[in-house]
C-alpha cells in the first residue's frame, strides 16, 4: 500500500496558497485491507474511505472509461493494479496531476509543474473530452487563477469547443451544473468564468437566455462582465453576484415581462437556491425603478419597498441595492449607486411609522392593515417631499 497527497493540495502548495483540504491516493490496495487498517468505506460509485483518525477522504486508485452521456456516463475500475500514472492520467489538468508521497518527493508524469510555471491550464489527455462537466471546471479554474496570470492552453480550448457543440452539456443535471457555477461565481473572476465559456461557445448551451449579450462586442456584455468583476472586486455574496449575472438578459429583452421570463427560465433551468432567485427576479423587475428612485410617486415607491418584504426581510433590500451598486460600478468604478441612500431613507421611513398609535385607536384585522399602510404612504410621501 503506498499514499500520496495529489490534486489542489499539491498544486495549491506549489502556487503558494493556503490549502484547505487535502486529497489522499492510495495505491495498491484493495477495499479489505483499507477496512482492516480502521478506514471507514463511503461512497457508492467508487471506493473512498475515511481515515480513522483525521476523517480525511483516501480513495483507491481507479481508471475510467466511458460508457454513457454527461458527467455520470462511466465506468470507473478500482484494484490494486492500478498505478499512480494511471490514476494521474485520468484527472482534468495536468496541474491537478501531480502527486506528492510521504517523503515530499513530487511525481509529475505530465508536466504539470511546467504548466504551472508557464501559468497554463492543460489538460492532461484527450480523454478531457469524455466528460462535459470539465468545460464548466476549467472556466471556474481560468476565475480563480486569472490574476495569477493564467491562461487556457488554445487544445483545451478547442477540446472544451467539442464539448459544448457535442450535445453533451445537455446531460448534466442541474444539481451538478450548480455546484460549479455557484463555485465560480464566488471566485476572484467570476467575469473570467463567462467570459470562457462565451470564448467556448458554452454560454449558449448553458445560460442560452444571456448569450445573445455577446453576439455583438458592445456596452451590455462589457457591463454584465463589468459588474461581476465588481461584485468579486466588493466581496458580493452569491445572490447578488447571480441577480448580477442574470439581469444581463435585459440587454436584450428591454421589457419587463419578457425579462422576467428570462430570468425565470434560468433560474429554473440552474435549479438556483431560493435566495438567489428571489433577488435575481427583483432586481430584474425594480432595477429599472431604483435608477429612477427619485422621480417616483409615493405610492409607486412604497410598492416596491414591500415587495423586498424590508419590513421582515431588510438584508434582502440591502443585496439589491448592493447589486444595483455593482453594475453602477461596472460604468463608472469609483462611483457608488446616486440613489442608494435616498432608497435606503424610504425603506426606513416606511419601517419607523409605529403600529402601536393605530392599535391604541382599537383598530383591528383589515382595518388595521389599512391604517398602517395609509400611515406608511403618508411618511414616505412627506420623505419624498423633503428629499427633492
């Protein structure tokens, strides 16, 4: 039985950067001589196991092959036959090829200590091209690595090309789709990772509600990029960073409805967490509003807050205006959103006018519910007024 550290952790040490977890290889063994060392078995498509001490994942070395469509369509041989180069050959790119064994002794079968050097994401064999999940991993590595300098190498580039125009993006589920985007998007470029898959021809497979953005150069992909960059660059959480990316279907749906229903398409499509969906659909119908913040009516504008629930829900108004902040900034960088504080001032109008005074008149049910929102129309109304 031999053990080498392999993957991001090798790599990631190689680069200089922190590691926060660690894969382990395990070559030579068999399921029962891991069990009879105290590793506990997991998972049901290949043999992982879990150290008995640390809970660290050590997985037997495998070889693959093909045998279906999208991410799940392989066959996966698991023995004690399987050498570490084998093992190695079948990863995505080579800079994640790289083993280290006990001694620090790095093995590095396909260069991916070059490659890192050179700042490029290779990959390792044509046998990239098997699994369709590999397009969307290596534009989330050109996200996390671009100010590092790193580019993709021109044949991954036109093997990821083969990919999106093979149908096989089609096979992926949902569920997997999400774990890279939403990894992406969180990534120091989340603009890169578009950018990559647009350069790829993915966009149109994956988010073909944003694709007609970039069939001519132009201002709205330059904002929509702009914005993402901006929304990394601002330490954005995922929702505002994916409302971001999806009001990007205005550029070319200008009205309200048909935006809607491409923002709605996409979030459905993506199986986005709730939170996300619900910002993306709002900014996609009031972002328009809130530009125009201050010319509103009253009522117009108290609509709008209550739609963001800023009563119950006040973070989630914050994330919008965060988000209309980030495409503001896409334009002009120094430039924080103009009608930020007068928004923020409306929303805490409405939420200070006391329940009690109405309560304290007897008022009840129905009654009550129209006092208060008379009350609440009247304060913003006198705030419009003094802030013009």
């Amino acid at each position: 039985m031999q053990i080498y550290k392999v993957g991001g952790a090798v790599r990631d040490r190689l680069l200089g950067r922190t590691v926060s977890e660690v894969d382990w290889l395990v070559v030579g063994a068999t399921p029962e001589e891991m069990q009879a060392h105290g590793f506990r078995p997991v998972g049901a498509d290949f043999p992982v196991f879990l150290h008995p001490q640390t809970g660290e994942e050590y997985a037997l070395a495998r070889t693959e092959r093909k045998s279906g469509r999208g991410y799940g369509g392989f066959t996966f041989h698991a023995s004690p036959d399987v050498t570490l180069e084998e093992d190695l050959q079948r990863r995505d790119l080579t800079i994640n090829a790289i083993a280290e064994d006990d001694n620090g002794q790095l093995i590095d079968p396909y260069g991916g200590q070059s490659d890192l050097q050179a700042r490029l994401l290779r990959h390792v064999s044509p046998a990239f091209a098997e699994d369709p999940l590999r397009v969307l991993r290596v534009a989330r590595f050109a996200a996390r690595y671009a100010e590092l300098g790193f580019r993709i190498a021109d044949e991954t580039l036109e093997l990821m090309r083969q990919l999106a125009r093979s149908g096989e993006l089609s096979a992926l589920t949902a569920e997997r789709s999400w774990k890279e985007i939403s990894r992406a998007l969180m990534e120091p470029r989340p603009d890169v990772f578009i950018q990559v898959l647009q350069d790829c021809d993915a966009l149109p497979e994956l988010f073909p509600e944003l694709a007609p953005v970039f069939v001519t150069a132009g201002t709205d992909a330059e904002q929509l990029l702009g914005a993402l960059h901006q929304c990394a660059a601002h330490y954005q959480p995922l929702p505002v960073r994916w409302a971001c990316l999806l009001l990007g279907c205005a550029a070319q749906d200008k009205t309200r409805q048909k935006r809607l229903a491409a923002i709605d398409a996409l979030n459905q499509r993506c199986k986005a967490p709730r939170d996300c969906q619900e910002l993306a659909m709002l900014l996609g119908r009031y972002h328009d509003d809130a530009l125009d913040a201050k010319n509103l009516q009253a009522d117009t504008l108290l609509d709008m807050l209550q739609h963001f629930d800023i009563y119950r829900r006040p973070e989630r108004f914050e994330q919008f205006i965060a988000a209309c902040e980030m495409y503001a900034r896409a334009v002009t960088p120094d430039q924080p959103f103009p009608p930020a504080d007068f928004l923020r001032g409306a929303a805490s109008t409405a939420r200070a006018v006391a329940v009690k005074p109405l309560l304290d008149q007897g008022l009840k049910g129905a009654d009550l519910g129209k006092a208060l929102s008379a009350a609440r129309l009247e304060a913003v109304k006198v705030y419009c007024q003094r802030s013009s």
